[in-house]
C-alpha cells in the first residue's frame, strides 16, 4: 500500500514536471520578432526607428499621427496590430499645405517586411482615408517613396 501511494505519488510529479517543461519552449516559440518602421522619412538611412510609434513623418510637411514638425499638436496613432508580419493602426494624416495645412483621419496598414543590417522592417506603408485618394509608399534607401 505504501510502494503503490509513493508511485503514485512520483508520478504525478513527474506528470506536472513534464507539463511545465512542455509550456517553456511554446511559450518562446509564439514570442514574435521585434519589426520596426522608420519615424523620420526625409530622404534616406532608416531613421529614428520604432516599434508602434506616436508618428511618423513622411517629409518635412507630412506624415500620420502626433505633429509637431508642422507646430499643431495633433494625438498620436493608435495600433491595435503589430505583429511579425503587419502594422495597423489609426492616426491623424497631416500636410501642411501652403497657404494652409490639411488633417484628416486616416488608416495606416504596415506590410512586406525585409531585413536592413540584421534589423526586420516594414516596407510598404498604405494611408487610407474617407473620401481620399490611398496613398501607398514603399522603403527605398532607408525611406518611404511614394509609389
């Protein structure tokens, strides 16, 4: 009677170590790899990237989300996807337009990742919005281009 509890005993332990030790790999194995944007898109050299960032400029006047470079604050995006494969998130389009600036909300969608120097990006971008044309960018040098 003794032998059978402490069998018994031994195997459930083993049971629950086995367990455990099974959730350890699928745990690092679903940990999706970090896939960065470039926030400052003037021209070249994969600038200030970031991983969900507040903004991100497109050129000296333009980008989506938070604005300071145009000097009107606007809110910052808002991403309720980031994942290894697409970016997608809400913000504010902005283009200071002269004699005047335009905003307008918009949609950002982040697809077809490449590698820059052992780094994973996003190298399309697609701006779209209610009653605008779709803007559709792509990574060229280290910056958005408009395609």
């Amino acid at each position: 009677m003794r032998n059978t509890s402490r069998i018994t005993a031994a195997l459930a332990g083993l049971a629950v170590a086995a367990m455990l030790s099974a959730g350890v790999p699928a745990a690092k194995a679903s940990a999706a790899p970090k896939v960065y944007v470039v926030t400052q898109s003037m021209g070249c050299c994969y600038l200030d990237p970031a991983i969900k960032p507040r903004t991100i400029v497109l050129g000296s006047e333009w980008g989506v989300g938070a604005d300071f470079g145009a000097g009107i604050p606007r809110g910052p995006m808002h991403w309720t996807t980031w994942s290894a494969s697409k970016g997608y998130g809400t913000g504010e389009f902005w283009a200071a337009l002269f004699p005047g600036q335009e905003f307008y909300p918009a949609r950002v969608t982040l697809t077809n990742v490449k590698v820059h120097d052992g780094r994973r990006y996003f190298a399309t971008m697609k701006i779209a919005a209610k009653g605008r044309e779709t803007i559709w960018l792509e990574m060229k040098g280290g910056a958005f281009i408009q395609k």
